[in-house]
C-alpha cells in the first residue's frame, strides 16, 4: 500500500482582523500535490504558518456537585438559538489556568471550585474552522447561582441529574461538548469524573 502525502502549509494570508478574531487564508499543497486554499479564524495574531494551533486559548469546565452535572443554557449568537453548554471562556494576560476557570466559573453561574480534580491538555473546539482550544478542567462545584453576565450573554446555569439529562438529551439542542459530556454522565453518573 502506497503512503498519501500528508498536506504542506506553505504560506498564510490574514484577511480580517478584530479584537476577538483573526481570519486567514492558508495556502497548502494537497496529497495530490495541487493548491488547496483553505480558510479559518484564530483568537491569535500569527506571524508565521508555524504558530497555528500552538497555543491554548481558554478554558472547559466540567463541573459537578454531587450526583449533578452542571450545564448552561445559553443563547449563542452563531447559532442565532439557545444550546446547552459547559462554562467556557478566554485565559486572560497572565491568568493560571486554575485561575482562569475559578473566574469563568463565577463569571458565568456564581458558583464556585470546591476541588480541581483534573485539567485535560487543551482541547480543539472545532478543528474544520478554527485552531481554537481549551484546556478541560473537571472540578467539583459548590455555591449558589447567581451569573454576571454581560449584556450581550443570555445564561442560565442549571445543575442536572441523570433523569434530567436522560430528557434534555432528547429534546434540546447542544454543543458536542455538552451532549458527549452529559450523556456519559446520564450513563455512568460522577465516577466518569473522578
């Protein structure tokens, strides 16, 4: 059996660029050898094709309490509808990690990180488009809601129980994150996490 080519990125071109996102055009040779131009957004300014999909933007959390999984249903506009979701956001200047996802936590339900139980290496959102991704931080939550949002956010946490995500898993719309996530822990409760 003959081994394919893997593509060669030979040079990139930013088209767009905002306070949020980039967006470039990459010039690669294909496994046929012909030009394959492809195109894909960053939160990060890049200088050379090698810098794509080096860094880690933010932050997943998983969070949990007691026999709940904790979930956001969130208005996204990209989608133009609401979704489920885990909180997630963006690792600010100098920010740890564990800092970052303790503030996007609150951020994001008023809650708060009882125990960090696991960080997983960063995570592609969605490789077909963009280079973003995220570390996954599992953590026991505690606390009571209490968001602070901002205007353009529409959230509202909710902490479900296995009935509860058997239903929504049936009848609402989610991220692939959020739908993977909570039907595995529909399945196999809180010892998926810990």
């Amino acid at each position: 059996m003959c081994e394919k080519k893997v593509p060669v990125l030979n040079f990139m071109t930013k088209n767009r660029d905002t306070r949020f996102l980039k967006s470039y055009t990459l010039n690669y040779t294909n496994t046929e050898g012909n030009e394959k131009l492809y195109e894909m957004v960053s939160n990060f300014d890049y200088e050379k094709p090698e810098e794509i999909g080096q860094k880690a933007s933010g932050v997943v959390i998983v969070g949990f309490c007691g026999e709940k999984l904790l979930l956001l249903r969130e208005f996204r506009m990209g989608v133009n509808q609401f979704i489920y979701n885990m909180p997630a956001g963006h690792l600010e200047e100098g920010e740890s990690i564990e800092e970052c996802a303790g503030r996007e936590l609150r951020e994001e339900t008023g809650l708060y990180i009882k125990k960090i139980c696991k960080i997983l290496p960063p995570a592609y959102a969605a490789p077909d488009l963009s280079d973003s991704s995220a570390w996954v931080v599992i953590a026991e939550v505690e606390g009571e809601f209490n968001p602070q949002t901002e205007a353009d956010e529409y959230i509202q946490p909710l902490l479900a129980d296995r009935k509860q995500l058997e239903k929504l898993l049936e009848t609402e719309k989610f991220s692939g994150r959020a739908q993977l996530m909570a039907y595995f822990f529909c399945k196999l409760g809180k010892k998926l996490l810990v």
